[in-house]
C-alpha cells in the first residue's frame, strides 16, 4: 500500500487549496445573480448525457472555453484537468500521462496505455497522436481502464477530441496573431450549405523562431514551431434520420528541433544551464545519413474519417466510423547536447492504420447501452540511424587513454584521428541503425448497458472481448570501427537481415458501474473495471557461438484493476458545480520503457504496482461576469516495493507528480451595447516529478524538476456589432523556468540532457467573425 505520510509542505498546499475552495463557496453563496455555470453535455457512453449522470471520472471542455483560455497546445491541456499530464517533448514525441500511468513509447512493438480518440477513431500510436488543436468542439478525458467505450488502449484512460462539424447557416471567422519570438498564427474557417448538404474549411498555421539559442554554424535555434493543419468536411443529412460526416485532416510539422543540453559540457563561451544557448552542431553528414541536413522535425499526418449515424426509429440508431490514418516522421537530434559530434541520432517513424467499428445503440425509459464490433489494422516502423566520428565518440566515451577531454575548456573538440591513423585519415565518419517493425491486427465485440432499477439507482455493466494478431520484426546494421575493430554501440549487428517473431493474444475485459441519485442535484457512483495493455513481442539481436541471432521475448500482458468511488452534484440554482472521486489500481505486470546501453528502448516488466489518488474540479459562477474554476489531483503512484521488483521496488512513476492545483478566472463585462471586456487567469501549481523510472541521478545529475508555478493571463476587447475582437495574452506571465524533460538518449551512455521548457510567450491577437 502507497504511503499516506505527508510533509509539512504538503500538509500547507492541502491547507491553501481548501482554504481556496471555501473562499470560493463563500463567494458564491454571497453572490446576488441567478445565473449558473453552464451545463456540460458529453458523450462519454456512447449517448448524450448530462456529465453528471456519467458513472466514470470525466473531465469535459467545450471549444469556447479553450478559446477563451487561448489553449492551442495538447499539453496545455493538462494545466485544466486533474490527473492528466501531456508531455510535449515535440510533435513526434508527445507523452500522455493520466493518473501517473505513461504512455509514450515510440516502438513498434509495444502497445500504448492511453487512448487518443479524434472524431471517434483511435489514433493512440505515440508518433502519430499529436496534432493542432483547431476549431474544436469538445474536449473529454475519462480516467480509469474504459476498454467497452473506448478500446483496449484506454488501459488507464482517455483522451477523446471531436472537431466542429458543417452547418447550414453561412458563418466564416479569421484569428491572426503576432507575439515575442517573432510568433506569428492565424486561424480561420468557413462553413455554410443547403439542407442536404453542408460543408466546413477550418485552417491553422502557427510559426515561432526557438526559445534557445543555438550557436553552432548551419543549424538552427531550437524549440522553433512551424505547424500547418487543414480540415475539410462534408455533411449530407438525407433525412431527417441519418448524418453522414466525412472529415479530411492534414498537418505538416516543420519545428527547429529540441533543445537536448548537456549539464557535463558548455557551449564555447557559456555555461551548462538548460536555459541559456546552447551548441547542437549536430553531424556535419547527416543529408546521407538521416536524409535532413539540419536539426529538427519533418512530419505529415493524414487523416479521412467517415460516421455515419442512422436513427432507425426512436429507440434503436446504427453508428459505423470508418477511419484511415498515415503519419510519417523524421527527428534529427544532438543526444549529446555538445558541439561534438559524438551521439546524433534520428529517429524515422511511419505507421498507417484502418479501422471500424460498427455500433447498434437503444435508448430507453430504463435500458440504455450500445453492442458493437471492431476491427483496428496497424503497421509501423521506427528506424534511428546514428552518426558519430570514431575518434571524438571513443575519446568522450573514456575509452582512450590520451588525456585529451573530449571537449576543451575554450569549447573545441580536438579529432585524434590523425594522430591515431598517423595521418592516414583526418576524419573517420561512423555510421549504424536499428530498427523495429510491428504490425498489429485486433478484433473486438463488446457491449455496454446500463438499466435503471428505481428512478434513484442505476447500474452498468460493460464487456470487451478481444483477439490480437501482432508481428514484430528486427533490423540493424552496425559494422566494425576502424580504430576500434568492433561496432562503437553495443548492437548484435543483424546485417540488414530481418528478425522476426509472432503472437496471438486475447482477453476480456469488464467494467461495472453503480450510479445512485441522491436527489436532483448531487449523485454517487462507483466504478470496478479492468484494464489492460496488451503483451510485447520484443524482438530483437544476440550473439551466440552461431553468430548474430534472434533474440524474442514475450512480455507478459500489464492488467490493472481499477477500483473508484466519486460524487459529482450542482448546487439548485446551477451557480456551483462539483466532482470529487477517489480510486484504487493495483496493477500485475507493469510494463516500463527502459533504454539498453545503445540507447535503444525497450519494454520490461517491473513486477506489480499500485496506485491511489484523489481528484477534483469545482466551477462557479461568481457573479453574471465572472466564474472561477479549479480542479485537483493527489495521486501516489509507485512500483510496490518488493524485492522481486528489482532495482525499480518503491520507485515513483515517472512524469508524475503527487500534486496538481489549476483556478483560473473567467471574464466577461458589457461595457455598453455594442462593447465586452473579456479576460481570463490561469494558475496551475505541480509538485516534484521524475523523468525516468530509476528515480536516480545519471551521471551525478538529477534527472528530476522540483514544484512548478505557472500564471497565464488574457484580456480583451470584443464588439459586437461588427463581430470583431482584439485579446492581449501573456502564457508563462513571470517568466518560470522549467525543465520539459530529462536524461534522454543522451542518459544511456552517460551524458544526459535537459530540455528547457517555454519562457514568457506575450502577444496580441485580432479575430474577426463573418455572419
């Protein structure tokens, strides 16, 4: 069991979010107005319901309020939600973390935990699951195993997005923006039609020059952005009783590329901090090596969905959701940090995926619930090539003895490679890759029902079966150094030959709810459900008196059961609104990403774990103008500590911190007739976090980022005769600084890196809406 020992620290930020809350109560039970919060709507079970007669934790967002926040990334999402964090290393590499489970893998072969829904369709393989956040509807994360509603990614949870759809009225709306780091953005969309047909064109592109400087020749400042999107739909209503939407998603990725910094080296003329400039040279070979001759992300997804929804009569509607997806990506990165060039790798991922599911719904006075088939095809690879010079990677590794550093104290790396080759050779490129493959084939027949035993009580009982076909094959490509005789990363070099391996999985997986109606305003649920992330074929190299052979592990499935209890209410006039759950998960199998010696990932299994936690949102409304919100989350999650858990017994999990705090203010005042004064306050607090499951320095560095704060403020001016409005904004208002992430590959050969995270972003947006 977690330990429920607090320090004097938390017992005083437990004390200050109470004291918040009742300050806010109090406000409100003061407050004159009968006007209420609005009341959110979400479609958690498949059906529309109010989302306090949803018997499962679920946090719900419309796009208005996301708007009204300014929040356009993914992982600012995690400032507004208990439980929830999103990682945003890049767009090839997003992690999302709900109550302390990580999901972010970018191999091949193994499974993800979170479900990343977009307009209905699971898109959770990590390289593929960023995207913009534009002209959006609705936000929902649902937290605990929720494989009936949302697939058996959704091992801890859910993060679900529906885009806005055509309408029949002609509307059209533009944003353009300009802020500090010479960001420029603008948005738009366009939406109009018949009564048959309706279309809509939403758009997006967002620049920014990076946050840290890079000094090295040739190669961009890092944490630049440059991202474009653009969605087309259609919407044919027939009838009154069938909707087919067909919506087209592209985006292009072309950011400058992350800020890895080495805390062992500085850059010519600076120093090791993570926030000043840094020297990421990169390798001067990388056009023939990674196929980009600069730092930094290529990456293009494409997206086409098609729903259809048929009310065959008042009780009984067919949904079928056919959806394509393809996503290729190419990274190139320094690992090292320095100007060496020693650890510059790429990684090249690309994945397609075609699924579809079929789902007949009733809807009645007592019964409610869905039956339903799918089928989900995924093939992915990840290839990383890796770069270096023989005699710079053997020196900085302390692997010559020739008292040289391996980088000197006026920041120039010294090549001993004439030396060593008695000037046979002034430089000696090296060059290898490993890569995976893994193809994944699911089928699934599944069934949620929920039936209303008195007025007051209702119970729900959910089952997913589901059968996995996955294939995981294994290539590299590591020849001898000349200096050294044998390959420079530890890699039983398959010579371009393919390994590979197979499975056949299956499993059931339940879920049972109890929602009870205390009276109109306040109900009680509880939740048991199981969760599962499926088993890893691993498959990779090995040498054997035979020579280089396939190495297959199978790693057994990681199952949790999840064990909640919550309320969620309102008070009578709507003007406060509440949710506070608690759970329990005790997990068998839990699987880690690890890194080998080569930097390679991989997946073990670290024995079992459990988890316990509390969460809660409030929302207010104040007065007529102004309405506070909060949310909150103590989660205690680690590996149990057990000897048979090895080295990681009593670890923390990594990216997670115990606490989470976000309030915020929103604004809204009529001047006069045609003028509205908007603004919104944003405040978010997380406790102390790990980067890596070792919990451990690396090379005496601390892989870890103790408590952040963090204020955003916007403010505004809207008229409403001519439909225009101008916002100020300041993300990151005095200016904190933060660590994203760190350790990295850098980590697995002694030279972590640190990843800054964004300083004051200030700017001023003009949107302009057309009627």
């Amino acid at each position: 069991m977690a330990s429920l020992t607090t320090t004097p620290f938390q017992k005083s930020l437990v004390s200050t979010i109470v004291i918040a809350c009742l300050a806010g109560l109090s406000a409100t039970a003061v407050a004159e107005t009968d006007d209420g919060v609005e009341r959110i709507t979400v479609t958690t079970q498949k059906r529309v319901q109010a989302i306090q007669d949803v018997p499962v934790t679920v946090s719900a967002f419309n796009g208005e309020m996301l708007e009204q926040l300014g929040i356009v990334d993914l992982d600012v999402l995690s400032e507004i939600t208990p439980g929830l964090i999103i990682q945003e290393q890049s767009p090839n590499n997003p992690g999302f973390v709900i109550r302390g489970i990580t999901s972010d893998s970018g191999s091949s072969q193994a499974s993800p935990r979170v479900s990343v829904y977009y307009n209905g369709t699971d898109i959770s393989r990590s390289r593929g699951s960023y995207f913009e956040l534009f002209d959006i509807e609705r936000v929902e994360v649902v937290k605990g195993p929720q494989a009936t509603l949302f697939g058996t990614a959704a091992s801890v949870g859910a993060l679900s997005v529906t885009t806005r759809k055509p309408q029949e009225d002609f509307e059209a709306g533009i944003t353009a923006g300009l802020g500090n780091y010479s960001a420029r953005n603008v948005q738009g969309y366009i939406t109009g039609g018949q009564p048959t047909v309706q279309g809509r064109l939403a758009f997006t592109y967002r620049e920014r020059a990076g946050y840290i400087e890079n000094i090295a020749a040739n190669q961009p400042d890092l944490n630049g952005i440059e991202r474009f999107g653009i969605r087309p739909s259609l919407r044919f209503t027939p009838n009154d009783d069938l909707t087919i939407d067909l919506v087209y998603n592209y985006e292009k990725n072309s950011d400058t590329g992350t800020s890895f910094k080495s805390r062992r080296f500085a850059p010519t003329g600076g120093d090791t901090s993570p926030y000043s400039f840094v020297e990421a040279s990169g390798s001067p070979v990388a056009a023939a090596v990674f196929g980009k001759d600069d730092l930094g992300i290529d990456r293009t997804v494409k997206d086409l969905n098609l729903t259809l929804n048929w009310d065959i009569n008042d009780q009984w509607q067919l949904t079928s959701i056919s959806a394509k997806r393809r996503f290729d990506s190419l990274e190139v990165f320094d690992a090292d940090g320095t100007q060496a060039w020693f650890l510059e790798f790429a990684e090249d991922a690309t994945g397609k995926q075609f699924s579809q599911e079929l789902r007949l719904a009733y809807s009645g006075q007592k019964l409610n619930g869905f039956v339903g088939v799918s089928y989900f095809d995924e093939d992915g690879n990840q290839r990383v090539p890796f770069s270096t010079e023989e005699s710079i990677f053997l020196n900085c590794m302390g692997m010559l003895p020739s008292g040289v550093p391996c980088i000197n104290a006026d920041g120039s790396v010294t090549i001993l490679t004439p030396i060593l080759t008695e000037g046979a050779f002034e430089v000696l490129p090296y060059q290898g890759y490993f890569q995976n493959f893994g193809e994944h084939s699911a089928y699934s027949a599944f069934f949620d029902l929920s039936y209303a035993l008195t007025h007051r009580l209702e119970l729900t009982a959910g089952l997913r079966y589901v059968r996995e076909d996955k294939t995981s094959r294994y290539a590299s490509n590591f020849g001898n150094s000349v200096l050294a005789g044998v390959p420079l990363l530890p890699v039983a070099s398959t010579d371009d030959e393919i390994f590979s391996a197979d499975g056949r999985f299956s499993s059931w997986l339940p879920r049972f709810n109890a929602l009870y109606r205390l009276n109109d305003n306040l109900n009680f649920y509880a939740t048991v459900s199981k969760g599962r992330r499926s088993e890893v074929v691993d498959v990779g190299s090995v040498h054997s008196a035979a020579g280089v052979v396939p190495r297959v592990d199978i790693i057994p499935a990681e199952t949790v059961w999840n064990y909640e209890l919550g309320f969620k209410g309102s008070t009578a006039s709507n003007r406060l609104r509440y949710a506070v759950s608690a759970f329990y998960q005790d997990y068998s199998n839990f699987q880690v990403t690890l890194q080998d010696d080569a930097g390679n990932f991989y997946v073990d299994n670290a024995g079992n774990a459990n988890n316990i936690g509390v969460e809660a949102e409030l929302k207010a409304a104040i007065t007529p103008d102004l309405e506070w919100f909060a949310n909150l989350a103590w989660i205690d999650a680690k590996i149990d500590e057990n000897s048979s858990n090895g080295d990681l017994a009593g670890n923390r999990f990594r990216l997670q911190p115990e606490y989470t705090l976000g309030t915020g203010l929103l604004y809204g005042h009529d001047l006069n007739r045609h003028y509205r004064m908007t603004g919104s306050l944003l405040y978010t607090f997380r406790s102390d976090i790990f980067f890596e499951e070792d919990n451990a320095p690396v090379a005496g560095f601390d892989i870890s980022q103790a408590a952040v704060q963090q204020t955003s403020l916007r403010l505004g001016l809207e008229n409403s005769q001519h439909n225009w409005a101008i916002t100020l904004f300041a993300n990151n208002l005095f200016n904190k600084e933060y660590l994203v992430d760190a350790g990295n590959t850098g980590a697995a050969f002694g030279y972590p890196s640190f990843i800054a995270g964004p300083p004051r972003m200030v700017g001023l947006e003009l949107r302009k809406t057309f009627l």
